[in-house]
C-alpha cells in the first residue's frame, strides 16, 4: 500500500481554506452591496466592485501559486528519479568497461567544480554532472574483448573503440534532457587541434563543456588501474595535461583546472572518494583520426541498438572460440573448428587454411572448405606467391586485392570469386601458415570483417601452436629422436594391433630382431658421432629391404625389430639373407680412405608358434638371433668370410616387387 505525500495533503487544505475564504467574502459583498441602507451610500456603492476583484483576484493568485508550487515539487522529483536511473545505468556502463563508480562520481565533483570556475548556467553544470554519468554509454555497442583487451588495441579494434561516442549520442538523442547533454557525449573525445573524433572539431567549435569534461575525465581516467596499464600518479597526470595542452585539451580549461585542482581535490576527501591507485606504467594514448558519422536522430538511434546486439552476439561467439580452441589438442579437430567459427562471424564461400612447412619453405592446404574445396585442397604456395603468399611474406593481413591473384595458372573452371582477405598464423614471430576466405558475392570484406577475422585468427595461432606441440610431443614419445623409426612404446603399441588382426584372421607375422655385427669398433675408433651416423645408414638399408607395410623399430643400442606379416618361413629366410647381404656390401666414408663397415645378424619369431605376447616372442627371436651371431663369430675367428648369400630364383611376388637391393 502506498503512503500518500504529506505535502500534496497540506497543499489541498491550503487550496480548499483560500477557496472558502474568497467565497465568504464575495457573499458578504453581495449581501451588503444588495442592502437598502448600502444602496444609500455612494463610496461603498462604488467601492463594493473592487473588493470583489480584489478578493477574486487574491484568491486565484493563491490557486495559481500553489500549482505552480505542485509542479516544481513534481519536476524536481521526476529529475531525481531521471538522475537516479542515470546513474544506475551508468554504474552499469562502468562495470562493463571495468572503471569504478568512485571513477564517475570524483569526474561529477570535477565537472560542477569547473563549470563554476567558468562562469557556465546551471543548466550546464546539470548537463556536465549528467553527462559524466553517461559519456560512455555507446561503449554499450563495443565488444568486451575490445573494451578491456590487455595491451595496445589495433587500428581495427580502435576504429571500433571511436562508435562509443556516436552511439551514446544516439541513444540520447531520444530521450528530451532538459539541459544539453548530447553534446557533451558526442565531443568529449574532439581535440582542440581539430584531430579528435568524431567530427574532427577544432577551437572553440567545440562546446565548452565537452572541453571541460575531456580535461577533467582524462585527468582521473589516467590514475585509475585498467586492465591495460597501471595508473598514474597526480604529478603524472598534471604533466600529461600539460604536454596535450594546446594539442589535445583546450589550453585555458588545462590552466584553470590545474589552478583549482587542490580545492577540487578537497571536496574530492570531504565526500570519500579519492583514488588509491599509485601505478606508473602508462601508453600513451592513441592518434586519433577523422571520422564523420552523420546520422538522422531515428535512423542513428536504431543503428545503434543494432550495434549492441552486434557487440553482444560477436562477444558470445568469440568466447564460443575461445572456448573450442582451449578444449581441442588435437591438429585436425582445431583446424575443422577454425574454419567452422569463421564462418559464424565473416561471410565466406570458401574458407582456407594453410600450414607453413619452413624446412620445405612453402604452405600447403591443411584444411578448406567450401566451394572448389576439391581443388583447392592441393594447392601449395609459397611466401610471396598470391594474396595468401603476400600475407605469409610479409605476416600481415591483406584485403582488397582480387581473388584471382591467388590462383594464377590454377585452372578451375567456373571459378568465380570477387573479394578475398588473407591473413597470417603465427605465434611469438613464428610463422604458422595462413587463413584465406574467398567470396562470390561480396565487393570486398570491410574494415569491420578483417577486424573478427584478425582477433579469430590470433585465437586460432595460439591454439594452432598448441595441438602441433602436442603431436610433436605425441610423435617424440613414440619415434626414436637419433634413426627417425618408432621407439619401443609405439612397438608395443603395433605389435597389439597386429596380434588383434592376427587372432581375428588367423594369418601369423613374424617378430625379426636384428642386431649389428662389429659396431663398438666403429664407436672407439671413429667415434659416437661415426657410430650415430652408421646406425641412421644401417637403418635406412633394413627399411628398403621391407615392406611400405611392414614395421621396424629400434629397440635399443644396436638392436632393432621388425613386424612382417603374412609370410611363410623360407620368405622370412629370404628376407634375413637379402638384409644380411646389403648391410654386409655397405661401408660407410669416415675421413681420407678410411671407412666403416659393420654386419648384422638376424633371428625371428612366429606369432602363434613362439608365443602370443611380444615379450615371449622376442626372447624366441633374440635367442635365434644370437645363434646366428655365434655362427658369424665362429666363421671369423676360423678366417672364413661367409659370402653373402645369392638371391633365390624364386621369391614372395610381393616381397620382391617392393625391396630395393
């Protein structure tokens, strides 16, 4: 239940006792003036009409006072509530932009302070108070990764930054201020060297309160933490002023606001709300450049509702990016989600990305999308070649150059593109590859375009760099770092695959284990360096002496293993003589006319015969193995060299056909 106001109620009883009083007396009036015995006398005959005016006219100057005293009660209640709900948008404004109510209330103090210095109405001083609570409402419209980005904004992100102040004046416009606020929010960003935004004012074309509040909101903006720097100190922020006077801030307002500034400051303590940040990392600011955004109050007013709603969504899908990228390790998973979130925030008719391989020094085509995507899948270009080739050189985002560069000498019929934008990946200085979008509709991809696509592409970087550490990783715990071949860990991996197909299909494979003949005379002769290298040659013979299907591991020290599947006992006999023969026909230059030369002797296993685990058949083909070592031992030490054994006329088709002897 509401309380009625006790002061509607005493203006009533007030209304009402005029009412009766002005009534009492226009009768007594009458009755007298009626009278026989004051027909008889003249004054009172001629006096009676003026007493009834005067009466009259009393009475409905009171009637009239006290309404106009109920509409200035009334106004003054609807300008609190309209300052009040200022304010709480304005806190809210402030919250997205990370300042502090302590912030805009101290600029409040600030702005009264020097609107009275100035001589300015009190129409203006409530104008300069308002609009200290809602300069930044346009910020509204630009994205949060934007507003409180750790570090230099770029151009992009800073062009983007600048729509506050048109924005703000938009919304505003609507709503009927009794005191000139607009202008305020419109130019308080404006120079006094005319290189402001956002109507490039200059002088004194810029109304004298936005060059107050710009002063004033600069000079507590700066000893404020942010996320992009540390505040200043109060001496650092009067030395800013001073170097932007007559640059940046009109130079009279700069003078008299630094004169004021102790009794300013006073006033500041008197209400508890001084500043503690005590930071002197600063940036300086940016160059700010001419930018005319004119637009009707209506039509402005809508365009700026649609660019919150822009703000908003872009800022969902963002972190929508950020989220995907950060769960994925995975190369594959990461590039198909780069393409995929692209596509939600830039239009594209195909999309492209390519992974720089700077041993080979060109890109190839990781993963594309879209139309022509058959073709394009194949493409390889290196740096400087084409618009992707541009943006790979020199690692900077390139629009407005026609498609067709990109695919010089490249002949795909239909192929129909009018715009593209190319943009580089790299982390830290490290080339990564490129992203390209290629478009059959639009003109050109806008400012606005390659602004998303540059703050997608350094996610997508961050998260490219990543998952290939992580198969970097993956493939350095699986590959032996000295011979390039799988370690024992992926061995033992292979080996359960092919016991799986084995018990599944019921053909046997072979363990093979190898080991060399003579090495550690090649070690303390030559040296680790000499044996490093002979194990790399020795290792690459075995492998063309296999199957592109086969496997081979090194296992340890000189030993290696090989899985062979599908083959009868004298192919695997043929195959350890043919391995036999090439290493035992390979020397190795080490300096001058000396050479290295090694042996090998090989034993094997069968999966199903010797055992079923890798363990048990190692230990049956190491056995075997050592036999035949003993054997070549025996033969050397007896000064019988055993020729290397003839290829048989008959050999596996297979086996055959693929070894290189």
């Amino acid at each position: 239940m509401d309380i009625p106001d006790m002061s509607d109620y005493k203006r009533a009883v007030r209304l009402y006792w005029a009412a009766m009083i002005v009534s009492a007396v226009v009768v007594v009036v009458w009755m007298f003036y009626e009278s026989p015995a004051f027909t008889n006398v003249q004054w009172a005959r001629t006096l009676a009409p003026l007493v009834l005016v005067v009466a009259s006219s009393y009475g409905a100057r009171r009637i009239l006072l006290d309404r106009l005293s109920a509409k200035a009660h009334e106004a003054e209640a609807m300008s609190r509530l309209h300052f009040a709900t200022a304010e709480a948008l304005a806190t809210a404004i402030d919250a997205k932009d990370q300042t502090t109510h302590c912030h805009v209330r101290r600029v409040q103090l600030y702005a009264q302070g020097m609107g009275e210095v100035f001589d300015l109405s009190a129409s203006e001083i409530a104008a300069l108070k308002s609009g200290a609570l809602l300069h930044d409402i346009g910020k509204l419209a630009v994205p949060a990764h934007i507003l409180n980005k750790p570090g230099r904004l770029t151009a992009a992100e800073f062009e983007k930054m600048k729509i506050h102040t048109t924005v703000g004046a938009q919304i505003l416009s609507r709503v009927d201020f009794p005191y000139p606020v607009v202008p305020i929010v419109r130019h308080h960003h404006e120079q006094w060297d005319g290189q402001g935004y956002p109507d490039g004012l200059a002088g004194k074309q810029i109304p004298v309160s936005a060059r107050i509040f710009s002063v004033v909101d600069c000079f507590d903006s700066v000893r404020e933490d942010r996320p992009f720097r540390h505040g200043m100190t109060r001496e650092e922020a009067i030395a800013l002023l001073r170097r932007g006077s007559g640059t940046h801030f009109d130079p009279d307002v700069v003078e008299q606001f630094i004169k004021h500034l102790p009794r300013f400051e006073a006033d500041v303590v008197a209400h508890g709300l001084q500043s503690h940040s005590r930071g002197n990392d600063w940036r300086e600011p940016f160059r700010m450049a001419n930018v005319d955004i004119a637009q009707t109050r209506e039509r402005g007013c809508y365009m700026a509702y649609n660019q919150i709603k822009d703000a908003d969504r872009e800022g969902y899908a963002l972190y929508e990016i950020a989220r995907t990228f950060g769960s994925s390790l995975e190369l594959k998973e990461t590039l198909a989600a780069l393409v995929d979130k692209v596509g939600h925030l830039v239009p594209w008719d195909t999309c492209a990305v390519y992974l720089y391989d700077e041993p080979k020094g060109h890109a190839t085509v990781a993963h594309v999308i879209g139309k022509f995507a058959d073709a394009i899948k194949t493409r390889c270009i290196a740096p400087g070649e084409g618009v992707t080739g541009f943006a790979l050189a020199n690692r900077s985002p390139v629009n407005q150059l026609h498609p067709n560069l990109d695919f010089v000498d490249f002949d795909v019929p239909g192929l129909s593109y009018r715009s593209m934008a190319a943009l580089p990946l790299f982390k830290d200085e490290v080339l990564i590859g490129a992203l390209s979008v290629y478009s059959t509709e639009l003109e050109q991809y806008t400012d606005d375009h390659m602004r998303l696509l540059d703050t997608v592409t350094r996610l997508a970087s961050d998260a490219l760099t990543n998952a290939m550490h992580h198969a970097e990783a993956e493939s350095n715990a699986l590959t032996d770092s000295l011979t390039g071949l799988p370690n024992p860990r992926y061995m033992a991996l292979r080996f359960e695959q092919e016991a799986a197909r084995a018990r599944r299909t019921g053909r046997p494979f072979q363990v093979v284990m190898l080991d060399l003949d003579d090495f550690k005379p090649v070690n303390d002769t030559y040296g680790h360096k000499v044996g490093d290298k002979m194990l790399r040659e020795v290792a690459h013979i075995i492998q063309e002496q296999l199957r592109e299907y086969d496997f081979l591991a090194r296992y340890a020290g000189d030993e290696f293993v090989a899985i062979v599947q599908e083959v009868e006992d004298s192919q695997v006999n043929d195959l350890r003589f043919r391995i036999e023969n090439a290493v035992a026909c390979f020397s190795m230059h080490v300096r001058g006319d000396q050479r290295a030369q090694v042996g090998i002797s090989v034993g094997t296993s069968t999966f199903g015969i010797d055992g079923e685990t890798l363990d048990q058949l190692l230990i049956v083909a190491d056995q075997a193995m050592y036999r035949v070592k003993s054997d070549h031992k025996l033969n050397r030490a007896n000064g019988i060299t055993t020729p290397a054994a003839p290829l048989p006329q008959k050999q596996d088709d297979e086996l055959a056909s693929t070894s290189v002897n």
